[in-house]
C-alpha cells in the first residue's frame, strides 16, 4: 500500500476519513430502514428480522463513528495544545479611561464609581453611619 494514500497518515486525515464513513453509515441506514417498512407486513417474515438485525448494527456503528470523531477532535486539540499550534489569544480586558478621555465618552455609571474610589473617605450613598 502506498504510505501517500493511506487515509490513516494524520489525524486530520483519519477525521476526514470517519466523516465519510459517518455519511455513508446515515444513507445506509434509511435505505435499511425503508426496507424494513416494505418488509415488515404483519407476519414474522425471517428477511424482516434480518433487515431489522443489520438496521440495529448500524445504529451500532453509527455511535462508534460518531464517539470517533468526537475523540479525534479531542486528540487534534491536545496536539495544537502540545506543538503550540495555536498562538494564545490574548486576555479580553476592558479599555482603560485616560485623563484625556472626556467624561461624555464614558458611561455615567463610570465616572460616579471613579470619584467614589479617588476619594479615601467617600462612603457609599446606601451604606449607613454607626
């Protein structure tokens, strides 16, 4: 076998992979499912147990692609994690006011809270005197 045609080379490709047969398994099971309904007429019909059988393996299988991607995902994270793959992000913060900033451009809310905190002896308007 050709190693620049195996589909299992890299985790993306073995994602690419699993997704494929994901989609295949789903088109698979509602043409099984479709012959189930024409089997299925009343009578125990062997046929209409055996479609039924290979519809319950496919949900089966279906559940195990699907466990298998979600760990390949995983897996791919961890590798970005790990290489550094992924620059970090910086830290989302707020904007800092400046002196310069006027205090239209500022929320009101804002400015009140500043002059409470600039001023060592302000109390809050709700806190009571003991």
């Amino acid at each position: 076998m050709n190693p620049a045609s195996n589909p299992f080379d890299s985790i993306e490709s073995t994602h690419e992979f699993f997704t494929l047969l994901a989609e295949i398994v789903n088109d698979t099971k509602k043409d099984l499912q479709a012959d189930v309904e024409r089997e299925s007429n009343g009578r125990p019909n062997r046929r209409a147990e055996a479609l039924r059988l290979a519809a319950y393996n496919l949900e089966k299988l279906e559940l195990h692609v699907t466990k298998s991607r979600r760990i390949l995902n995983d897996l791919r994270s961890i590798r970005r994690l790990l290489l550094e793959e992924r620059a970090p992000k910086p830290p989302v913060g707020l904007p800092i006011a400046s002196k310069e900033m006027k205090p239209a451009t500022v929320a009101p809310f804002a400015v009140k809270i500043a002059t409470q905190v600039n001023r060592p002896d302000a109390r809050p308007s709700s806190a009571a005197v003991a």
